[in-house]
C-alpha cells in the first residue's frame, strides 16, 4: 500500500468517528506533552530502551480524561481543536506524532483503542516473555524480522527463534546484542523480509511513516502502544501484552 493512500484512510476513518460521536465541532482542547523517561517507562532494571537513552521520547495527549502516547525522535509541544489536528499537513515526525497521540486518546475515549499508555518498570520483560509465548502459539518456530531494537524483545526472541534484528540508530548498527548483529534499518530491511516468515515492528513505524514498508503479503505484529489506535482502525496485528 503506497504511503499517501494508508495515512489518507486513516484520516478519513478518524474523521468519520469524530463526526459520529460529535466530537469535531466541540470546542475541545487536545495538548501534547513530552514525558520524561521515569514518566513514560518508570524505572527498569536494564537500562538499554531507547527513551532511557534519548533516542526516542514519548509523547503525551489527553482527551477528556482518556490518555494516548506516541513515541518520536521529534518532540515538542501542540494544542488545539481536533479538527484542527486532523487537517494539519503530515509533513514531519513531530506533525504525526500529534496525530497518532491524539487518535490513540480519542480512540481510547471511544472505546475504540485500548492500552494507550506504556508499560513501566518490569512491565516491558514480562510482555516480552508473552511474546514468545504468543509467536509460539499462533506461528509455531518462524524466523523472525525484528523491525527496531528493543532489547527485551531481542533477548527473549533470540533465545527461542532464529532472529535478525535491524535499527536505525547509529550507535546500534553493527554491534552484537544477545547473539545477533544489528543491521542496518537503512539498506538491510529488504533482505530481512525477503528471509523471515514473520516480520515484529515497533508501532512507532507509523510516527516515521515507514509503515507501508512492511504490509505485504508476509505476516506482521506490530507492538506496542504508538499503535494502537492505528491498529483498531486500520485492522492491523497488534501485540501489547501490558500497557495501561
């Protein structure tokens, strides 16, 4: 699916339930904020996630009392109507991050969405422990793309399936983690999704519109909580063991 047809149906579904439920000719105030590493994932006892070394940040929107977050490498602060949110150009990762936060608070309003806000402490080893649990279960013993370096992720899946891990970070390409190289996101993802069965992506794709790289005819679970209302609408695979 090409890139400008998947963000344009969002927004027409978006759109449409905000219509049905009254909600986009309300004078509502949306505000997205930046979390703090402690806010956003508490206090783990490894120290390799990407918000705990400024990679990534989380950000924040509420709605009405319901809560949504967006991870992004391009933070900062918006307020407005959510009419306005919806029409504003998709021109960067800060504009879709605003987007995707506010959708994943709206959604979860709605009851559309559900765990919109990030696990904390040990919560992200436990999820990841389910995942292969879950892989297991419903996919038996694939090889796996591992789309983004999550540690946790890494180890258990590393420990269990055959497993190629590509990232973007440059400080992370070529170094060996838990057994497997980290390649580089820029020119290996092809080669990863030509070899796997199944392919695992961080939800934060659809904040860096890398998104439609990866829908194609193999499976694909996208995890976490970026996605989440993305995935209720757009009938995406979505794993999120513990998110709030």
């Amino acid at each position: 699916m090409k890139k400008s047809r998947f963000y344009h149906e969002l927004l027409e579904k978006f759109k449409r339930i905000v219509e049905e439920n009254s909600i986009i000719k309300e004078k509502i105030e949306v505000t997205g904020r930046s979390l703090t590493p402690q806010q956003a994932i508490g206090n783990p006892l490894r120290e390799d996630y990407p918000i705990l070394k400024g990679k990534e940040v989380l950000m924040e929107a509420e709605f009405k009392g319901a809560k949504g977050q967006a991870f992004t490498d391009m933070p900062g602060q918006f307020s407005g109507t959510v009419e306005e949110i919806i029409n504003r150009p998709l021109k960067t990762n800060f504009d879709r991050a605003v987007l995707i936060a506010t959708l994943n608070a709206v959604c979860r309003y709605l009851n559309i969405g559900e765990k919109t806000v990030h696990c904390k402490d040990e919560e992200p080893e436990e999820c990841s422990k389910e995942l292969v649990n879950h892989i297991q279960k419903n996919y038996g013993s694939p090889k796996i793309a591992l789309i983004g370096l999550q540690p946790s992720m890494l180890q258990r899946l590393s420990e269990n399936f055959q497993v190629r891990v590509v990232d973007i970070d440059k400080d992370n390409i070529g170094k060996t983690k838990f057994g497997v190289r980290i390649e580089d996101g820029e020119s290996m993802t092809e080669d990863l999704l030509k070899w796997c069965d199944i392919a695992l992506a961080t939800g934060s794709t659809i904040v860096n519109s890398t998104i439609t790289n990866f829908l194609r005819s193999k499976p694909i679970i996208f995890y976490g909580t970026t996605i989440a209302g993305t995935a209720a609408l757009m009938n995406l695979n979505r794993f999120c063991e513990c998110g709030k």
